[in-house]
C-alpha cells in the first residue's frame, strides 16, 4: 500500500489540493512571448487537435494515453538537471526532487485510471508508439533549449486542466459513471474510502495546475538567466 506522506516530495502539492477553483485560475493562460514559446504552443496545439480528433469525449481513455506521455518530461527533466549538476559540482536548488515528483505523480494519474477504463490493445499500442516517439523527441528538445521544454509541458498542463474541467462536467452531467475511485487513487492522495471518480478527477486537476505553474515559473527563471 502507498503512503501518502512518502509520495508527498513537492511540498506544495498539499496546497494545491486544498484550494476552490477560482483559487486555482482554471482558465489561466499564458501568452507567448517569443519565437521559443510560439513553437512550444504550436506543439501543443498539434497534440491536442490529435487528442480531440481520436479520443473526442472519452476522456478516461484520453487520459491513460496524455498521462503516459505527461509523465515523461519530469523524469528526463531530472535525469539531465541532475547531470548537469554533477558536471557543474554544484546544487540544483531543489529542481531534481520536484521535476522527479511531477514524474511520479504523473504516473499515479496513469496508474489510477488504468483501474477504471481498461484501455482496448490498441490503445496499449499506441501508448507505446507516442511515448517512444515523445521520449526521444522531448530529450532532444531539453539538450537544445530546456526553457521551451519547460515551456512546453507549462502550455500542455493547461490543455490537461480544460480537460479534466470537461470531463468533470460529463460526470455532474450524467454522461459519465460517478464510479468508485480505485483503492491506488484512496492510498495515494489520501482519500476517504467512500470517494468517487469526480473525487479523483478534481485532485487529479488540481496537480495538473501545480505542474502548469511550476514549468512556466521554470522556463521564466531560465529565461531570466537565475537557474544555472
């Protein structure tokens, strides 16, 4: 069984758990300020047209194929801080626990709505191809210009949030099953037992701006030249 407090590294991810949505600025967006966000944007228009093309509104089966791919940019985020701080002999101010975090929590959004959906192999298949495809692509990315891949997953959080909105208004709708929330979803945010599939989504929303925000203050400090 998961403990929640083990899984808790980003200290503010509580906070952000706690706030109402007006608190959270669900509607929040962030213009482009440079040819460097403009291509980071123009990503993740083209990924979302794809998103809505082939999954329309299933969002749970949307979420099972975003997720494995959101889950990818805090792991090689971490690995190559975490080098560039071995190469440099110097301290990462904390980036490498919270691009880390963001990367397991990703894969407990994954986690939890593979117990609910049950993706057809077709849908494990293209799993594999996207997050093949994404890794390399995104580790490239990052090489190049770390503030547009942190760019990136900033404007790709705030498609997740409009997302996550729409699904939640397909349960309160009636169009989606208020299910049970799986026991790995209770476990790991901590959750009462009689929680449901709205519970989870909103949490799971709640994250997602966590991980918006903390990629766009991460490609500004870039920018600003105040990471190393």
């Amino acid at each position: 069984m998961s403990n929640p407090e083990r899984t808790r590294i980003t200290p503010n991810r509580a906070a952000y758990e706690c706030l109402d949505g007006s608190s959270l600025q669900l509607d929040k967006r962030l213009p482009p300020r440079n040819l460097s966000d403009r291509i980071a944007l123009g990503v993740v228009n083209l990924l979302r047209f794809i998103a809505d093309t082939f999954f329309a509104k299933r969002y749970g089966n949307r979420a099972i194929v975003l997720e494995t791919v959101a889950a990818v940019p805090g792991m090689v985020g971490g690995t190559l801080q975490h080098l560039k701080c071995l190469r440099r002999l110097c301290d990462d101010d904390g980036w490498i626990f919270t691009l880390l975090d963001e990367a397991e929590n990703e894969r407990m959004h994954l986690m939890t709505f593979m117990e609910i959906i049950h993706p057809t192999w077709y849908e494990r298949l293209i799993v594999v191809i996207v997050q093949a495809v994404f890794y390399n692509a995104f580790f490239l990315l990052y090489l190049i210009s770390d503030k547009t891949a942190h760019r990136l997953v900033g404007y790709f959080e705030e498609e997740a949030v409009v997302s996550y909105t729409l699904y939640l208004e397909r349960i309160d709708s009636g169009h989606e099953e208020n299910v049970p929330a799986p026991q790995v979803a209770i476990d790991y945010w901590g959750l009462s037992e009689d929680a449901r599939l709205r519970d989870v989504v909103e949490i799971i929303r709640a994250d997602e701006v966590m991980h918006r925000d903390t990629n766009h203050q991460f490609a500004d400090l870039i920018s600003e030249g105040k990471h190393f």
